[in-house]
C-alpha cells in the first residue's frame, strides 16, 4: 500500500477497501479481512490493531486470570495443559472482549460504538459481505464472524450460529481444508456482475501466506497427543499446497486471450527454523523482522512492483 501511495502521489497511506473488489481470509486472515474491510482501516492500523488483539487474547490465563507474570515456558506449559482436560487453551470470552474494544475505538460511527460487538458486519459505507443462506438474509455480529473465523481445535471453542434456534451452523475450524481460500476468492469474482453478464475483467490476484517453515523444523509441543493434533492440522491447513495449485491453475488460464494480463501474486515470507504458532504473540517483533526482510529482498520487491502496476498503473 505504500508504493501505492508513491505511485498515486497521495499525501495519506490507501485503504485497502478502496482499491480491492474481493477479499477473503480464515482465522487470523479472516480478522484481518474484517479491520481492513469493515472499518476501513490502513493496513498499518491493521497490524498495530491485530497487535493488541493478540496480546489480549493469546496471554496466557487460569480461570480468567493472567498468568502472564510467570516465566514464559512455565506459563505456555500450563496454558498448553487445558487440552489435556478440555478442547481449546484459549477462551472465547477474551476474543469477544477484544472485539468490543477494537469496534468501540474504530466503529464508523456512533451506531457502532454503542453496540460495539454487537453491532452488525454489514454496514452501508463498508466493504460488502458475502451471505451463504437462502431465505431472508440473517444478520450477522462482528463478534459472531470473528469467532467463527477464530474457532480451531486446541486454540478456541467452537461457535453455534443463530443461537437458540433449531437450525444451526457449527463452526470448529476456520482454516480447515480452507486455511488459503484463494479458490473461493476467485469463484467469489462472478459475484461482480450480474447473471447473464460477461464475467468480470480481473487484473490482480495478491495472496499473503503467513509464513513457511522447512518440513523437518524442530517442534516444542509440549504433549504428544496435542502434536499429533496439530500435525493432522497442519496437513489439512497447508496453505502453500493450495497456493501451489492456484499457481498452475493460475498458469494454464494466463495462455487464454481472456486472461492473458491477470496476475498472480503470491507472498509469503520464510521464517527460517523459526516455529512461530498462532498464539506466540511474543515473537510478533521477530515476525516482522522476517517479514521486513523479506519485503525488502530484490526479487519480492521486483512482485510488488508487477501488483502495483496492475493495481494502478503508473501516472505519467
């Protein structure tokens, strides 16, 4: 988004919202999604924001209480410990508090902050929301979504969606099997244009990974039966196979007229031996380190080049 703002000689840094038709993500994606889309936020709020969410939520506690203050592989040993006893180390209650006070400091007007969680995803000066119902449409809270994006055994508690009704919709996993949801993204794109109207001109296609380690990287779990989990998970969540996929799909299409100038984008940053979790909010700092890195290694940034320029082209 910055070399947006040099190309486009703009004094503010571009939101997202602005410049993206479609977006999708699950679990940490899919909350991200909601703060750039939602609120309309910059993705530097975003990740300043996302900051504070995940030390609210990933701190360590026992009953509710913070245990934050002990050594920190005393406290992710007990933390851990839950899943002996129960299905997730994290509770919901924490994320939902976190929610309320992100919509109550950013909420795009008055409506929001009074409801805060509570208020509705779908509003009128934000991004659209896909529904996947028939029928009259259900309408759906920020906390709700960002549970039901968040829920992932061994991390947080599944959540049944509408509450107190016969018919409801489960969610236990945002990731699985759709950690990288860059197919339903691109089948997302026909909701551009009207039944029976050509389909839609798609000069870009950005997917940000979350990082990649090599396949026999050492692994601190501390019990056997929460790794073995895990590693099923993994398998299921392997967001550089799909990305590996869409990447020859995404070759065979580019030899059609049709999409001929359609780019793909994939960037996703090594992290080297370092195995960074969902919930170590502790390393966020060496996180972006690699990240940095990354960004700022000649061959990525010879990518972001080629995305900007089918973002917005260059003015002359």
């Amino acid at each position: 988004m910055r070399r947006i703002q040099e190309n486009m000689h703009l004094e503010e840094e571009p939101r997202p919202v602005d410049y993206f038709e479609l977006a999708a993500g699950t679990s940490t994606g899919g909350i991200i999604g909601i703060l750039l889309f939602r609120f309309r936020m910059t993705a530097t709020e975003a990740i300043e924001t996302y900051d504070e969410i995940a030390k609210d939520v990933f701190k360590p506690k026992i009953y509710g209480f913070s245990i934050d203050f002990l050594p920190e592989k005393v406290s992710s040993f007990i933390n851990n410990s839950k899943t002996v006893f129960q299905n997730s180390r994290f509770d919901g209650a924490s994320l939902e508090s976190a929610v309320h006070r992100v919509v109550e400091k950013h909420g795009l007007d008055k409506e929001d902050k009074r409801l805060r969680g509570d208020t509705l995803l779908q509003h009128p000066e934000a991004g659209k929301f896909k529904r996947h119902h028939e029928g009259q449409p259900r309408q759906i809270t920020i906390s709700i979504a960002t549970r039901a994006t968040s829920a992932a055994p061994t991390y947080f508690p599944e959540i049944k969606w509408p509450e107190g009704q016969k018919e409801t919709l489960t969610f236990w996993d945002g990731g699985l099997l759709n950690n990288n949801p860059v197919d339903q993204l691109w089948y997302s794109r026909y909701d551009l244009v009207q039944p029976g109207e050509p389909d839609p001109e798609i000069s870009c296609v950005i997917s940000l990974g979350t990082g990649w380690i090599k396949a026999d990287s050492p692994s601190n779990y501390w019990f056997n039966i929460t790794g073995v989990l895990s590693t099923v998970v993994i398998f299921s969540t392997n967001t550089n196979a799909k990305a590996k996929d869409f990447t020859r799909h995404m070759t065979t299409l580019n030899n059609s007229e049709k999409y001929a100038k359609t780019k793909y984008v994939r960037f996703n940053p090594s992290l080297k031996n370092e195995n960074i979790g969902l919930a170590d909010y502790h390393k966020m700092d060496l996180l972006k380190s690699l990240a940095r890195e990354y960004v700022n290694d000649p061959k990525t940034y010879q990518w972001i080049e080629k995305a900007v320029e089918a973002i917005c082209p260059k003015s002359s």
